[in-house]
C-alpha cells in the first residue's frame, strides 16, 4: 500500500502547489503508476470514466459556440433592466442569472460571460463592483450544485454511481433554492440595503439596447434550441436508455452541424476547430490521468482501509456518516481542488456502502458528498476554479481580490450554507 499511497499524495501536493500544470502532474504520475506495476494498461483504461469525460467535452463543445452568439451577455444586461438598474436589484439579479446559467453550464465558463457585463453595468452606475462578484463567485458554485452536469464533482458522482438528472434534480435543487435564498438574504444585509446610484446614472443602464448584444441571432436561437433538448434529454434519459455522456456529445455534435451549415464548405473544418479548441483539454486530461491515480490506490486496497477506519470511527451508522462527509467534504474542499478530493471519496464510499446497509441505504452519503464538495468551494478562494477565475477578471480591471479578505467573509457564509444542508439531509434522508 505504501509506494502508491506516496504517488497519490505526491501528486496531491504537487498538484495544490500548482508549480506545474495538474494535468502534466496528473498523467506523469498515471504513467508512472502503470510503469511501476501498480495496475496494468487494462485495469487503468477500464479504471477512466468516459461517460464523465463525454459529458464534459460535450458541454464544453456547447458552451463554446453558444457563447459566440451574445446570448448570456443578453440575459444579464436584461436582468439588470427588470430590476429598475437598482443596485440592491442588480445584486439579486445578477447572482440569480448566474446561479442558473450555472446549473446548466460549466461554472468557469458562466463567470467568464456574466463578469465583463457585471464590470460594464457597475461603471455605468458608479457602484464598487466587489460586492457583485463576490455574489457572483457564490451563486455560481450554488447553482451548479444543483444538478449533474453543475458541477464536475456532481459530474463525477453520477457517473460513478448511476445517478440519473432527475435524481440530483428531486433531491439536491430544494435545499440548493433555500440556500440560495439566505445567500441572497445575507448579501443584502451585508452590502445592498447600502447600494445607491443616481438616478441619472440608472437611466443610462436603463437605456441600454441589450439586443445589441446579440452578435448572431441565429446562432443564440440554435444554441438555445440545443440547450433545452439537452436538458430534456437528460430529464427523460432513462426511458430513452442514453447516458449522459452520449446526451451531451451529440447535443455538441448536433450544435456544431447547425453553427457549421451556412458556412462555405472551406470554413466548415475551421469552424469544427475552434469548437473543438473550446474544450478544456487540460481538465479533460487531468480527469483522466487522476481516474487511473485513484484506481491505482483502490487496486492496492488503501480505500478498503480508509473506509474501515471511517465506519469505525461513525460506528456504521449512515446518518453520522452522512454528516462527517458532508462537514468534512465542505472544509476541506475550501481547501484544496474539489475534484481529485471526490475521485478519492467516490470509491471509498462505495467501499463503505455494504457494511451500512447497501447501495440504497448509503445514497444519503452521496448527496452529502456533493453538497459538501459543491459548496464547500465557496470558502476560500483557491476552492473553486470559479473563484480564481472571477479573481483574476477583478484584477486585471483594477479591483484588489484578497485571499485572506474573502476568506474571512466567504468561510462563515459557506458554514451557515453547509449548516443549512445538515438540516436538509437529516429531515429528508433519516
């Protein structure tokens, strides 16, 4: 157990001190794992979940060319003007724009299209902008909690265990509408009831031709049209007997058709490349070279051990369980990415699952799991790829990010978040 118990950490580290790419650090450490012989070349392709891998890059493919067409700078600069170009109004408007855009979408890409809008109306309004991003940064980890394809976590989860749309629909969207709500309730208290702008300045947001943001109408009606079939898909993916992965792949595929069809046959091959280029392929490997990582370690038994020692330390009870993973899950995933953390997990739960009664008995473990991973994210700003992203976006505009700044206002928010999950799980699990 020892050599790759010190790979993974190894990586782990590596990884958290992002001195080098974590996909470079994610596949040299898989290669190494089958160099060293701790699982063959089959036991590490059988151990990487294509379904996960597809539903991302199709996703991925969608987000990509939708975004070409303005659509999601529309709907923002259009929920500022429902709300009067109010600054307490923007402050619930925007977050809610992104809190669903999120649950839909992969939450780096919902920031990358709302922020610069966020920035713009924020100037035209004389307004700090801080307060909107900061918002912004928890809407989009809340919303994407709410589904399968929110989050990768969530991604990762239902792949792992067979969790269908519906499934996070019914049982992760209730809690996800109330935490949202108090994350609302809490921004208003901290920052809206004090937002002002002249009424001058309001009229000239007001003013505003929100179709002009529009770049390609045609392409935001088909990017919308694939966007609803997906979902649906998805909603009514057992009947058609179609997994995720192969739902989002062909809504992509589809996507692409439509956006490549009125183009000269010479720029059909580059207009497929830069749909293509939209994927994230350093997520897509760094997935893949951290699924055979974690097969590495579950193949040596370490899993099995650390399940034992969990279901030791909570006596085999689930609701104790559920609870430990859901408040440790959420700290620690403040702390370091959220996904290899959930790679790590997903087996050991499976692990854990016979001794506590069977698979059914341990799907509260799997909501906690994802409410905490999720969630948990928002504590720090090295907790989500969201975060740093929106970071990034301030600074480069002038707007100071502070770690410790967040941190000391972002903690005790994702606590009194994570407290209101106990609660959920507890009523509606046990």
């Amino acid at each position: 157990m020892l050599l790759p118990a010190a790979l993974f950490i190894f990586a782990y580290v590596a990884i958290m001190a992002e001195k080098v790419n974590r996909a470079i650090v994610a596949l040299l450490a898989a290669c190494l794992a089958i160099a060293l012989g701790l699982l063959d070349q089959n036991e590490a392709i059988a151990a990487i979940d294509f379904n996960t891998l597809a539903l991302l890059a199709g996703t991925m493919i969608i987000v990509g060319i939708a975004k070409k067409s303005g659509l999601f700078g529309y709907i923002a600069i259009k929920a500022a003007q429902w709300m009067g170009a109010s600054p307490a109004g923007i402050l619930v408007a925007l977050p809610l724009v992104t809190a669903v855009i999120s649950a839909f979408l992969n939450n780096v890409t919902t920031v990358l299209l709302i922020v610069p809008v966020t920035l713009v109306i924020a100037s035209e309004l004389k307004v700090r902008p801080y307060p909107f991003l900061f918002a912004e940064i928890f809407a989009s980890n809340i919303g994407g909690t709410a589904t399968l394809i929110g989050d990768p976590p969530n991604i990762l989860i239902g792949s792992a265990v067979g969790l269908s749309f519906n499934d996070f629909l019914v049982n992760l969207t209730p809690v996800i509408i109330v935490v949202f709500a108090v994350q609302t309730l809490l921004m208003h208290v901290i920052w809206g009831r004090k937002m002002q702008a002249d009424w001058t300045l309001q009229a000239r947001v007001m003013a505003m031709n929100a179709s002009e943001a529009i770049l390609d109408r045609r392409l935001a009606l088909n990017s919308l049209f694939i966007i609803v079939a997906m979902i649906v898909a998805f909603v009514f993916a057992a009947p058609l007997r179609l997994e995720a992965g192969t739902i989002a792949l062909t809504s992509g595929a589809v996507l692409m058709l439509l956006d490549t069809l009125p183009r000269h046959r010479d720029a059909h091959a580059d207009a497929v490349t830069a749909a293509l280029n939209e994927v994230e392929w350093i997520t897509i490997f760094f997935f893949i070279g951290l699924f055979v990582l974690v097969g590495a370690i579950e193949k040596a038994g370490i899993l099995q051990l650390l399940a034992s020692e969990l279901l030791g330390v909570t006596g085999g009870d689930a609701k104790a369980a559920a609870i430990a993973i859901l408040w440790g899950s959420a700290v620690l995933s403040a702390l370091v990415d959220n996904i290899p953390f959930v790679a790590a997990m997903i087996p050991l739960i499976k692990s854990m699952a016979p001794a506590i009664g069977g698979d059914q008995a341990a799907l509260p473990l799997w909501w906690s799991l994802a409410l905490g991973a999720c969630l948990g994210g928002n504590g720090t700003l090295v907790g989500a790829a969201a975060n740093l992203t929106v970071a990034g976006l301030a600074e480069r505009n002038g707007i100071p990010f502070r770690f410790m700044a967040f941190t000391l206002l972002a903690f005790p928010l994702m606590l009194i978040e994570i407290a209101i999950c106990n609660v959920y799980v507890l009523w509606r699990f046990f």
